[in-house]
C-alpha cells in the first residue's frame, strides 16, 4: 500500500485577515455598547485619543494620553460595536461650571466619524450624567475645533462664556446645556 507523503517544506498560506466591515449597522443607539475600559481597552482608548484632534496637534503621544486618561478610567465610558472600540467619552461630576457635571473628552474613530455614533457616545454621557443627578452638563471646547463645536451645537449645547485654558493659555468656549 502506498502512502501519500505531504511534502514538509510546502506551507499553508495562512487564512487572509478580514478587514474590519465598512458598513455600520442601521440601529447605532442598539448596536453601541458601552463599558467601562479594561486594562486593554485603556491602550486602545490612548492611541485613540493620542491620533485624533485636538491632541495629535498638541503633540500627545499615545504614553502622555495613557497617562492623562489613568487618572480619569473611572469616568471613561469605552463606545463598542461588537469587540471594537469605536469611540470613548468622559463625564464627571464636578467640572467649571458650579452644580454642572463635566464632559471632559468625547472622540470617535476618525474613519467612522459623520456617521451618527458621536450623536450616541453623547447621549451615554448625557445619561451618565443624569444617573449622577445633575440638570446640566458643561464642557470645555477650542474654539478652532469646528466640528466638535457644530456637532456641541447640534446637540443643543450653548456658549455660556470664554475662558482663557490654564494649560495653553488658549481661549475655550464653555458651553452647556441642559439634561
Ligand atoms: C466631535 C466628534 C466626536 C463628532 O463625532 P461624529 O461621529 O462625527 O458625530 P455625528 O456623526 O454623530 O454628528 C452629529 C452632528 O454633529 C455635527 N457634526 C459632526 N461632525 C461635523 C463636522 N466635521 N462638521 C460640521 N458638523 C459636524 C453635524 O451637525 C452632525 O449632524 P448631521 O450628521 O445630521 O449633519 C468627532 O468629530 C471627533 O471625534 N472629533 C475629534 C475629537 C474632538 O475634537 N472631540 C471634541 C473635543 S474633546
């Protein structure tokens, strides 16, 4: 009887990795899960922040980013669709403005921004907020920073005044609104 010999030097290609699916799903408020970052995610939440505006400008690197969000992981809620983070946002109790809790952060993965899912990472901070049981939220925002300031406005957020950054000594916009 003759044996079939599997030649030892040919190797299987090895199977081609999927691209992640372009399309996102018609139901983002369904489909968006949000938790709180894991040691994993905090990596990925850094790189997020550290390659998007306004800090890859400022020339964050994705260390200063881990280091900057470390102190804030309690407030971190991480945006997923499935196992892939898509966005992240920050709210805290205290912030600027007096009695108004603080939405320090809200990025969204650039090649999924327009979309609609900034419109559901808000609407998580928006609750987290009120599960803290503020009537108002405020954030901070660079003035130069269109479309996060059209996408605040659309949201309902208003300028309440301008402040001068203690950090970069830039001007902000304080905006807010109400929950
Ligand atoms: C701000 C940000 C979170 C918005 O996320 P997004 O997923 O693009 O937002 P959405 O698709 O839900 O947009 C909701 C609305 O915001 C407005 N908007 C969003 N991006 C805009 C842009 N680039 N230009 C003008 N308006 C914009 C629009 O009115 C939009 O409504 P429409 O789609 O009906 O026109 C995203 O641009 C981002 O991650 N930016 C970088 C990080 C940042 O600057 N964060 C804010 C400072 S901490």
């Amino acid at each position: 009887m003759t044996m079939k010999q599997v030649d030892p030097g040919v190797e299987m290609a090895p199977a081609p990795v999927l691209e992640a699916a372009v399309g996102l799903p018609n139901d983002l408020t369904a489909a968006v899960k949000f938790t709180l970052p894991t040691d994993e995610d905090m990596t990925a939440v850094a790189a997020l922040r550290a390659s998007s505006e306004p800090w890859k400008s400022r020339g964050e690197t994705q260390e200063d980013s881990l280091k900057a969000l470390a102190q804030l992981k309690p407030y971190i809620h991480v945006a997923k669709l499935q196992t892939q983070i898509v966005g992240y946002v920050t709210v805290e109790r205290d912030g600027p403005v007096p009695g108004a809790a603080y939405l320090r952060n809200i990025v969204v993965k650039q090649e999924l921004r327009k979309k609609g899912l900034g419109a559901v990472v808000l609407e998580q901070a928006l609750r987290a907020a009120r599960d803290m049981y503020r009537k108002t939220i405020a954030l901070r925002v660079d003035p130069s920073n269109a479309p996060a300031v059209s996408f605040y406005r659309k949201a309902g957020f208003t300028t309440v005044a301008t402040v001068v950054s203690k950090k970069s000594g830039k001007l902000r916009l304080l905006m807010s609104r109400e929950l």
